[in-house]
C-alpha cells in the first residue's frame, strides 16, 4: 500500500471516530505537500510537522467539516484528469474537492487546478 493511502486511511479512521487529531509517521516529505493543500483549502484545523529520526505528521481535525475522504488513483491505475474534466467533475458535484499532483506546481486541489487551467493525477477526493 502506497505512502498516500495509508495517510489518507488515518484521516478517514479519525473523521469516523470524530478524533481532534491524527498522527502519521513515516513516509516521503511530498505527504507534507498533501496535508499542506488540505489545510489551504480549509479542511483542517492545523498540522505540525516533526523531523526528529523520521517525518512525522499531527493533523488537528475540525470537528464533522470533512465527511469522507476516498483515494483515487492507486500505484497500480493512476487516474490522470484534464482541466475540462476536472470542471465538469467540480461543476457536477460541489461538495467534493480533488486534490491533484502536476508536475509544474505540486499537489494542489481543484479550485486552484481550474484558475491556474492545468490538469494532473487525482490523488484523492474529499466530501465536505
């Protein structure tokens, strides 16, 4: 299982047993990009990040703003999306944000993949 789902399965398990924060430890720094464009979008209330031996992540939750969270592209079916698709994804379903990996700006999430007009690899989707 890949570093992204086992990151995103915490934050699940902690959003279902309404938890104040989550600790994730391990894993590559690129992780840190991922719950850095959570919290810019508002999902989360904070997030500390450690790197005593090894990286460790404390997500502090928000309590019910988050109602689930699914992982879309795995290590063996990567989903890749352009900027069309992922408006009409956005415009069909509002309560969704995708975060998404480019090569030119990192990971961001989908309102900021729609006004810089790139598409990229959807990591995962977040039901707010």
């Amino acid at each position: 299982m890949s570093h992204i789902a086992n990151l995103i399965s915490c934050i699940k398990v902690g959003v279902k047993c309404s938890k104040t924060q989550i600790y994730y430890s391990g894993g590559p720094k690129f992780l840190v990009n991922l719950i850095k464009a959570i919290y810019d979008e508002g999902l989360v209330l904070r997030y500390v990040v450690s790197r005593e031996n090894f990286l460790t992540i404390t997500v502090f939750l928000k309590s019910n703003l988050i109602k689930d969270i699914k992982i879309v592209s795995t290590p063996g079916r990567k989903l890749y999306t352009t900027v069309y698709q992922l408006q009409a994804e956005v415009f069909k379903n509002p309560r969704f944000i995708y975060f998404i990996s480019t090569s030119r700006y990192g990971i961001i999430s989908s309102n900021t993949a729609l006004k810089m007009n790139v598409g990229g690899e959807v990591l995962c989707v977040v039901k707010f």
